[in-house]
C-alpha cells in the first residue's frame, strides 16, 4: 500500500495542477476562425441571333441568384421596379464551360406580358438588354532581346578600348586620383600645367596673391565692385515663403477644363450609357434551332479566378468509344418509351386457310427468317464532356432526336459519369416526343456553370415544353444528378 504522507502529496500536486489549467488564459484554448465569404451571384442565359459581336437580336434571361447562402429565382427577386439581378448598369461575364468569351453591359430591362406580345411563345416575365463586349486584348511585351551582352567590371577582351566605357578600375575613392590606364592603351590628352594662358578658377575672397589674381583672368577683367554686375546667391526660407504668399495672393483659382460642359468628347461608337431600343433590338419569340444561340451569363459582386469545366479527349479513340455506349444506352431508352406510349394495336387478322390437306404431296416451304430492322438512326448527336469539380469523375452529356414528325418525332438526352471500370453510367435520362412536350419537356444543354462560387459546377438544362420553357440547375456527384433549382415558367 501507498504511504499516506505520499498520497497526500499527490493529492496536493493534483490540485495545484487542477488550479494551474483553470487559471490558464483563453487565448490559449482557442484559435481564429475566419469569417465565412459572402457570395452574390446571379446567373441568366444569353440569346442571340446572327453574329455574337453585332448581333441581329438579343435578350438576357435571369436565372438564378445566389444570395444569403440560398437560390433565390433572379426574374422576381427584389423588383424595384426591376429584378435585383437585372438592373441597369450590372456587367455580366458569358463564359463558356467556365472560361470567360465576352461581357454583357446590361443597358435596360423590360417585363414583358404573353398577353401583350401578338401572342408569341416564350414573351412572359423579365428581359434584360445590354451590349456586348470583346474581351480585350493581353498587351504585348515592349521588351526584346538584347543582341550585345554586357560586359562585367570591364574585363571583357573584346571590348574595343577606342570606345568610352565606365570602368570601377579607378583609384582609391575620395583621392582626387584618376584611374589607371589598362595595359596597351594611351593616356589621356591633358593640356600642360605649365600653359600660362591657361585660365583658372580661385575661390572668391582669399587672401594674399590669390584675391589678386581672381580679380582679373587673361587680358578682360570684371572689377570686383562693379555695381552692375549680377551676382548669385541662395534665397532663404524667409524669401521664399513672402514670394509665395505675394504669387498666391495674384492669382484666382479656376475650376478643371473637364467641368466644361460643352467640351468635346472623343469616345469611339456610341457610349454605352446613351444606347436605346433602337441601338439593342430585343429578341422576340423562338427562333428556330439553327438560328438561335444560347450562353451562360455570370454576374458577382467579387472578380474570381475563372475554372475551366471542360474536359477534352484523349483520343479519338475514347471519343469514339464513349459515343458508341451513349447510342447503346440512348436507343434502349427509346424502345422502353415506345413500348410504353405505343397505341393499342388492332387484333391481328387470321391467316388465309392453306390449300394443304392432310393426305397432300406437295412440298411444305421453308419459312424464310426476316432479318432484324436496322437500328434506327439519331440526328443531330451532340456529346459534351466535363470536369464538373477538382479531381471529380468525368461526366458527359448526349442529346440526339429521330426522324420523323409529331408522336414519330422523339428527343433523348442522356448524363453519364465514368465510373471506376471506366464505364459511363447513366445518372439522369430524359426522352419525349414532339406531340407530348406538355406532359414531359425536352431536355436541352445549355452548358455547365458554377452557380455558387463554389469551383464545382452544376448542369444547367433549358426544359422546354410546347409553349412555355422553365431552366433548372442538376447537381451530379458520385453517378447521380439532383435538381437544386427550377426557375418559374415563361410562356
């Protein structure tokens, strides 16, 4: 057993111990946390016909608005009297998968009625206008090579010793001595010290033989108390302070020359803030498919660092190969949807009777196999593939249709991640045909974009239905794709 004077001491030292630690300063049990960043950020679409530097027609469309740490719809937030996201003045930058192409200057905003549009499809809610702009040029480098390399201290043997150089061979600093000449070249030319026309500079005011000669140098002289003659002297703090005052109280303050009113401006075309209607034509309804132009748009109260979302093929041989299981995938996904939306087939006829009997001679015939149809062709294939996160699997997205018209005329859309076997595996599928857009809308890719200033971006899918159209946010991790925002729907 423990002696008992021995655990008193311990108890002893326990409880000094338990005092220390409860006497410790709290600087030292915490640590600084920073503040969480503030992200604004709007999202919109950009639709334009003709040529994307002077277009034809052209319309902003908001989407979405990140704000507070939540999705707010960017067409009715805050309208005083206009939508936050779509005011006068913001700068939108259109970015494709990530990468920034141009800027959108918005100039105004419209709200525009189905009612009051002629009836034109998709003329319903908030429009914003503006113009766009290139992004400028990098400036080049005015440096350029230098063709002579420069010699160090003077030590290089092919420098010509005819030419004037700075040399650090000089004498000892503050000896008034000149350097020494290197071995092989002339000295310098100096006049004789002995040159008795020779003229020189005495310090005024010295005594003896000195004063004598300062006064007078070679055949002219000045005398030293002429009254006219200009002399040199250095203004003191007092004078220059009394001139100041005696210049300021003459002169009278005028304004700028830019506060001129009617002053000319050189502004090259017309400046942004004077543009009108006229100036920006608005795009109205649904142009066809081959004329109309879709990109996302990105405005943020923060300059961030752009992140490219694209992700290019190894080879064509990958291309190749991923397109040829999302055609696998897509045309299995077509033959569910038929199956399940084909009509009611009528009762097939009875064969004809066979003029066979029983007891007959003739020669049955071989029933011929009919050969399977051909598979049927996809149109207008497209198959996009991107790096939606930093190191995330890659994720590719295809849209085809058929041929044909009304119910024979189907859309399909597929998004696939790769999985660890290198599979793509389906994460979200849409199918529908022409005549059955109000029940299910066709899916189209509009391009991946980071909605929340997060580097991970999310898929952004216009749905259109026969009249109207809504645009929704897919997030799509791990092989499966949620809808994170839907906006309202625009008829």
């Amino acid at each position: 057993m423990m002696p008992d004077r021995l655990q008193c001491g311990l108890r002893t030292l326990a409880g000094i111990a338990g005092m220390a630690l409860a006497c410790a300063p709290l600087s030292a049990q915490t640590h600084k946390v920073a503040a969480p960043q503030v992200v604004v950020r709007a999202v919109g679409v950009y639709e334009w016909t003709g040529d994307m530097a002077k277009p034809t027609a052209s319309r902003l469309i908001p989407i979405s608005l990140y704000i507070n740490g939540r999705f707010e719809d960017a067409a009715v937030y805050k309208p005083r009297p206009m939508p936050f996201a779509i005011e006068t003045g913001n700068v939108y930058q259109l970015m494709k998968a990530g990468n920034v192409v141009g800027n959108l200057d918005l100039v105004f905003a419209r709200h525009l009625v189905a009612a009051e549009t002629n009836g034109s499809a998709y003329d319903d809610g908030w429009f914003g206008y503006g113009k766009f702009v290139p992004p400028s040029a990098a400036k080049k480098s005015n440096l350029k090579p230098v063709k002579n390399l420069a010699a160090i201290n003077a030590v290089d043997v092919d420098i010509d010793n005819d030419k004037p150089h700075f040399s650090s061979r000089s004498a000892a600093p503050g000896s008034g001595g000149a350097a020494k000449p290197t071995a092989g070249s002339a000295p310098a030319d100096s006049p004789p010290a002995d040159d008795p026309d020779r003229p020189t500079l005495h310090r005024s005011g010295s005594s003896g033989s000195g004063s004598d000669t300062s006064a007078s140098t070679n055949s002219g002289s000045t005398p030293a108390d002429d009254p006219d003659r200009p002399t040199l002297r250095r203004r003191s703090a007092a004078d220059s302070s009394q001139a100041s005052r005696a210049s300021n109280d003459n002169v009278t303050p005028v304004g700028s020359l830019n506060d001129d009113p009617n002053r000319p401006k050189l502004v090259r075309g017309k400046p942004t803030g004077s543009l009108n209607e006229s100036d920006l034509p608005r795009l109205v309804g649904l142009p066809g498919e081959q004329d109309l132009h879709q990109i996302v748009a990105v405005s943020d109260a923060v300059d961030r660092q752009p992140h490219d979302f694209d992700r290019a093929w190894d080879d064509e041989a990958e291309h190749q190969a991923i397109l040829g299981k999302m055609q696998a995938a897509a045309r299995d996904l077509l033959k569910t949807y038929e199956a399940a939306n084909a009509s009611q087939a009528a009762a097939p006829t009875p064969p004809p009777p066979s003029s066979h009997t029983a007891n007959s001679k003739l020669r049955r015939g071989v029933a011929k196999e009919t050969p399977p149809p051909p598979p049927e062709a996809l149109l207008e294939e497209q198959l996009t593939g991107y790096t939606l996160s930093y190191g995330g699997a890659a994720t590719f997205v295809y849209h085809a249709h058929t041929d044909g018209l009304g119910a024979q005329q189907r859309f399909v859309t597929l998004v696939a991640q790769v999985d660890t076997q290198g599979e793509p595996q389906v994460a979200l599928k849409n199918v529908t045909d022409a005549a059955h857009l109000d029940r299910t809308p066709r899916m189209r890719l509009v391009d991946a974009v980071d909605a929340e200033a997060s580097n991970r971006a999310s898929l952004l899918f216009e749905l259109r239905a026969q009249n109207s159209r809504q645009f929704a946010l897919y997030r799509v991790i791990g092989g499966r794709a949620d809808q994170i925002f839907l906006t309202g729907s625009t008829q």
